[in-house]
C-alpha cells in the first residue's frame, strides 16, 4: 500500500511509445493552430507595428502555458520525484516537448534562429532532458516540476499581449498582469528550479553519475536565462515604475534582443 503510493502507477502503467506518438501528435497540432492563426490573421486590437510572427509565436506559447499551467500541479510527486509516475503526468513530458520541437521548427522556418538563440538553446535542453527521461521512464517528477514554469508564462506572455495591444502600464488590468507575472515568477519558475537542485542532491544515489551532471547542466542553463530575464523583467516594470510615457514600445522585425524591455520569448519554457 506504502509502496504504491509512493510510485503513483508504477513504471509499467505507461509506455515509450506512447509518449513518441503524444510528441508527434503535439508538434503537428501546434503547427496546425499556427496555419489557422495564419488564415485568420493578426487581430484588429493589435498595433500594426508589431510583426505578424511574433504575436503568433507568442500566442501559441501563451496557449501551451494555459494548457500545461492548469494540468501541472500535481502534488503526489514532490514526494518522490524519481519513482513516482502515472500516465497522465508522464505523457505531460511529451507534450511539451512537442511543443519545443515545433516551435524551434517554426523560428528554423521562419529564420529566427540567430535572433532568438536564447529561446534555441532553452529549447535544445529541455527537449533533450525530456526525451531522455520519458525513455527511461524515471525522474519523470522533476520535469513536471520544471514544468510549473507554465503558470508563469501564463502571464509572462500575456504582460506582453497586452503591450501589443498598447495597453497603458498605468492600467488597472496591465499593473494586475505584471505584478502576478513577477509572483509567479518567483513561486513557479526560480523555486521549483531550487527545488530540483535539492532533490539532485538528495537523489544521487538513485540516479547515474552522467544524469546528474546533464540534468545539473541543463537546470543551470535554465536558472541563467531566467535570473536575466527576473532582473529585466524587475527593471522594467518595478523599478521604472508603471507609469512611463513613451516607453509603451512594441518590438518588431528590427532585431532586437528578446530580453529587451524585459521581455523573452520562451516556453517557454523549462
């Protein structure tokens, strides 16, 4: 009885395979929801100066965070990160990684690449740390973990939405989105990444020698994104203030960094 609570379904409720047809199965729906917004277009509220792609690039990316920010918590696991599974958190796992595959596919397609290399080098480690733990079918916990980065990216994005839109910083609903933004941040992007750097020393036992050293690597990369963009994102919307006349700007097709205005445009991701 202890023991089945503590290992969920156990390893073998789920399949490999099965987490490869949900990775297929998420790239094509995700490029799919990119051809309809393509036929629909950029929304009217949009200002017409900001470039077509990005605001789909970063409305796909809101709504993968809707769907795995909603579906994420999952508290059974934090007991156990490196047993415990079931079927549901593990083809979570794939999911996003089908995400992160089609959205470097997409920046390839549309030559963003070496504009956006943050964004390629968050998505080549977290696809690579997801694959490798859905094949072995263990530390699925510590992904899902990794993955409550999608609550903040909720709103992470939806900050930037709403600069698209040129909605006032001074606004009632711009001053809610930035300050849950900066809490979430905080709460499900910079605590959970602590939380895995314990529980690797915690489990060092339980796992290889080469995981540890890859999952450190690919957890230390994240952490580094994310402290600059913490830091951008505390410059600009806390220490300049929320009323700043003319710096409502909206990044184009100019080839500006994404951590400019504070702003990065992941998964995006984590």
């Amino acid at each position: 009885m202890e023991t089945t609570e503590l290992t969920g379904d156990g390893i073998e409720s789920v399949h490999v395979w099965q987490a490869y047809v949900m990775c297929a199965m998420t790239t094509v729906m995700f490029y799919i929801l990119g051809e309809i917004l393509d036929r629909l277009g950029k929304p009217k509220c949009v200002a017409p100066e900001v470039e077509f792609w990005k605001w789909r690039n970063i409305t796909i990316s809101w709504i993968h965070g809707v769907i795995c920010g909603t579906l994420v918590l999952y508290p059974d696991l934090v007991r156990d990160p490196v047993a415990y599974i079931n079927n549901f958190m593990y083809l979570m796992v794939p999911f996003s990684a089908g995400y992160f595959i089609y959205d470097t596919i997409d920046m390839k397609v549309n030559k963003k690449i070496g504009t956006y290399w943050e964004v390629t080098l968050h998505h080549f480690v977290i696809v690579s740390s997801f694959i490798y733990n859905f094949n072995i079918r263990s530390c699925i916990g510590y992904n899902v973990i990794i993955l409550m980065a999608e609550i903040n990216t909720i709103f992470l994005h939806m900050r930037k939405l709403l600069q698209m839109c040129h909605v006032g910083f001074d606004t009632k609903l711009y001053r809610f989105v930035s300050l849950t933004n900066i809490f979430t941040f905080v709460t499900c992007r910079l605590i959970p990444i602590l939380r895995v750097y314990s529980g690797l020393y915690l489990d060092f036992h339980r796992v290889s020698l080469t995981y540890v050293i890859t999952f450190w690597w690919t957890i230390t990369t994240g952490l580094v994104i994310n402290l600059i963009l913490f830091g951008r994102l505390v410059k600009s919307d806390i220490l300049r203030g929320f009323s700043r006349k003319g710096k409502q700007k909206v990044d184009n097709a100019s080839g500006k960094s994404i951590f400019e205005n504070g702003d990065l445009n992941f998964d995006k991701d984590e």
